[in-house]
C-alpha cells in the first residue's frame, strides 16, 4: 500500500500546482521506498522469507525496536512549566511522554517519527505518524524537512476515503493545504471530493497559512544513523537496517534448531501388527498416552521387529552459531553484548567489556538527542496554535529533560561522586539534594540543617 500511495501522489503532483508553484516530488528513492516497505514487513513478524514452516521467525525486528526504545526512555522525563500557558501545553505534553517508549519503538522500526500537533475545538491534540504514513517534499540545508505530505485512510461503505494534508513553510510563511479523494478500489486516489463529505474532515479548512513561524509545526525523530541505504537521502533508517540479512541468518538458523529437536525426537520404529492392542480389543488404552506421536508403523514380515529412534542432538553447536549471530546483530544495531545474546557466552575482557558499552552508550545518548530535538519541536508548534487559536492566556514557557541513564551509568558510583563534589566545596549542597530527590533547590535549602558554630556548638551567652 505504501509503494501505491507513493505513486498515486507522484502523478497528482505531477499534474497539479498550487498558486502557480513548480510541482514538487517526494523525496523518496526507490531504495528507500523498498526499505522502508521491508522494515514494515520485518517489525510485523511478516519478513517475506520466514513461511512458517522450514523457515521459522524469531520477531527480531519488533524485539529490537522494543529494546532501543527501552534503552533510550527508560527513565525518561520531561515537562513544560513557567506560566499558565506552559501549564495549558504541558498537560498535552504529558500525554506524549507516557506513550514515548511505544512512538519511540515505532521510530526504530521505521527510522522516522513525527509528533503533529492539531486543534480540536478548544483542544490541541497530538498525531503520532510512522514513517510510511508521511512523504517528505523538501529538506532545508540542516537536514529538516519544511515540506511534506501527510495521508490518512477510511473504509467504508465499500469505498476507500484519503486525505492528504501539506505541510510547507516558505521563508516565515506556514501553508497547511488539505485535499480529499474516494476511491471503490486501492489500484487508484480516486476523484477529488469536498473535506464536508466525511464527517470526519468537515471541519478542516481546504487551505490556510500561518505568518511569522521559523520552523515547522511538527517535531520530526530521525534515528541517529547514518542512511546506508541511500546515502543522498536526508531521511531515517531503521534502527536494524544494517543487521536485515543477520536477522535472516538468525531465523534460519533457530529453525534448523527448531527441526533438530522435532526431528530427532524419541520414538520406536516397529511392524505393524506389533501395535495392535493386546488381549481385550474392548480396551484401547492399552498404548501409551502420545502413542501416535511414539511409535512409527513400518512394513516389516518379523512381527517381533521394533527399533528405537534417539539420534544425538547437535543442539550445541546450533545454539553457538545462533548466538554468535546474535552478537553480530548486537554489534550492527549499536548494542551491548548481551543485549539479545546470551550474556553468559560474552568474552568478558576489560577491554572488550569497556568497548561494548561505549558502542551502547554512544547510540543511546545520540538518539536521546535525536528525541529532545524533536519534542523541542513539538512544543514549539503546539505553542504556535495555542496562540492561533487563542487557547491559553499568553507567556513563556521552559522546557526541561531528564534522561536519568541509570542503565548505563552507575547511580551509587554518580551519588558517590556528587557527594563528594558538596564535600570539597566544589558543589552547594542545595544542588545535590534537588538532584538526589528530585526536588528544586528552594525545597532543598528547607531540609539542610542550619550552620552550627562549631566555637559555641551549644550557643551560651558569652557575656
């Protein structure tokens, strides 16, 4: 469906301007259309060579989706706060971040995230879009997009309903332009129709432009890889694009595991007639519980032939290979060993200990920024329509993230060091406690205990 909408919007643009504009086309390669479109296949536990039969998939991709997003938001924390207006924007804000490990593992799996503010009646509300649900337009020289196109999707009645909503900013100037189309069939957009006819869209202006807004009303997350699949492309990767076929490797090599325990399983090899029930035909229990599943029927003229089926498992052996997999995987996708591997079986050298956790580190800490950048975005936008449309009194709002990262470092080593910093004189003490509990400095000078005289610890009266 993603290479379909792809072309459909390609020849509309090519056979519509707006105001007299050059016709733009979608910043989308064919490399990265089919990437994309694979990525979308592996994160749903649908990679085109996994048939479920001699081929068994492992669900890699969503599983290493997961753990990025665990790994980049596990303690995450951030709010909006300085005034009524950032009270009104941070109560929005909040619904974002108690679903960013779900967003953010949708941008690992496609390699692209947009957080897109709107305004319902008196509300601003937020949409969370992949990266096969937007087609970039044009890119500025630092890499943001300032122009795109978003589509949304009904079925009903028989009839596919598509909107497309652009997004450009020229100079300071913010065009939103909305456009729908009906379709009885996916081979085609379909003829233009009015927004008014889905009651879904009648509400929303055909067009309108913003004046005086410096960057776009969404906040875009790119993982903080470098594109390898189309190095002119200013879009996302995936962040397993570089471990696909070691994720192929991975499922074939579980499934002739899998088929090592299924085909060397127990089981006796015997004529015909000596599975026939004994004695009382009436009782057909006499058989083990599973007998089908045991005994195998061969022709055989001795009635008294049976033999036992227990190969040697080579199980070991299968398990290293898939696990040194595992740890290729581990090493393309920026993570720990012992992430996905068994930690067990990780070479534990202080070198390569030391290495490994630097690689991790310096994955997670980029794509943190990656994630502050965008949601820096986001409230710039949401700010934006909070004054468009009048929802909250006006004033300035201060934004703040705390990562915490206790996964990566060591938080009685960090207190330790903290602590000594106060003791040296280098740190007020006031600091440390707002950090240590999570309060702000004011709260933290009410629990200090107050400067004692150490020359009249009890205070007598020197007169």
């Amino acid at each position: 469906m993603f290479a379909k909408i792809i072309n459909w919007i390609r020849r509309l643009l090519k056979t519509s301007t707006t105001d007299g504009a050059v016709s733009q086309d979608i910043v989308i390669s064919p490399k990265m259309e089919n990437s994309i479109a694979m990525w979308d296949k592996m994160y749903r536990n649908e990679s085109p060579w996994a048939d479920g039969k001699k081929v068994v998939s492992l669900n890699l991709a969503s599983a290493i989706a997961s753990e990025f997003a665990t790994l980049v938001t596990l303690e995450f924390k951030s709010a909006l706060s300085g005034s009524p207006r950032a009270d009104y924007l941070n109560t929005v804000y909040q619904y974002v971040i108690n679903h960013i490990h779900r967003e953010i593992e949708f941008a690992g799996a496609y390699g692209s995230k947009v957080f897109k503010p709107y305004v319902n009646g008196d509300e601003i509300c937020i949409d969370f879009i992949n990266a096969d649900c937007f087609l970039p337009l044009a890119f500025d020289s630092s890499g943001r997009m300032t122009a795109v196109i978003f589509y949304s999707q009904i079925n009903r009645d028989n009839k596919i309903f598509t909107r497309l909503e652009k997004h450009e900013l020229i100079g300071t100037d913010y065009t939103i332009t909305n456009k729908a189309f009906v379709s009885s069939t996916n081979a085609n957009l379909g003829r233009e129709i009015e927004l008014s006819s889905v009651p879904e869209w009648q509400d929303l202006a055909s067009s309108f432009v913003i004046k005086n807004v410096d960057r776009p009303l969404f906040g875009l997350m790119k993982v903080a890889l470098a594109n390898n699949v189309d190095t002119n492309s200013p879009l996302g990767v995936s962040i397993f694009s570089r471990a696909v076929e070691l994720i192929r490797e991975a499922d074939k090599q579980f499934s002739r595991l899998k088929w090592e325990f299924e085909g060397g399983e127990l089981a006796v090899d015997a004529a015909a007639d000596c599975l026939q029930p004994i004695g009382n035909t009436d009782c057909p229990d006499v058989l083990p519980e599973h007998s089908d599943r045991l005994f195998r029927k061969i022709s055989n003229s001795d009635p008294d032939f049976y033999k036992v089926f227990s190969p040697a498992l080579r199980d070991n052996s299968l398990v290293n290979g898939l696990n040194k997999i595992f740890q290729r995987i581990e090493f393309n996708c920026g993570f720990a060993y012992g992430t996905i591997s068994d930690p067990q079986n990780v070479d534990k050298t202080a070198e390569e200990i030391k290495t490994s956790k630097q690689r991790s580190y310096a994955m997670v800490t980029l794509n943190q920024k990656a994630l502050e950048n965008a949601l820096t975005d986001l409230a710039y936008a949401m700010d934006v329509y909070a004054t468009l449309y009048n929802l909250a009194p006006a004033g300035e709002y201060e934004q703040t993230f705390d990562f915490s990262d206790s996964v990566l470092t060591d938080a009685n080593k960090e207190q330790a060091i903290r602590l000594a910093e106060v003791t040296a004189g280098i740190v007020k003490g006031e600091k440390y406690l707002a950090w240590r509990y999570g309060i702000t400095e004011d709260e933290a000078k009410k629990m200090m205990p107050e400067k004692v005289d150490m020359k009249n610890p009890f205070g007598f009266n020197e007169e």
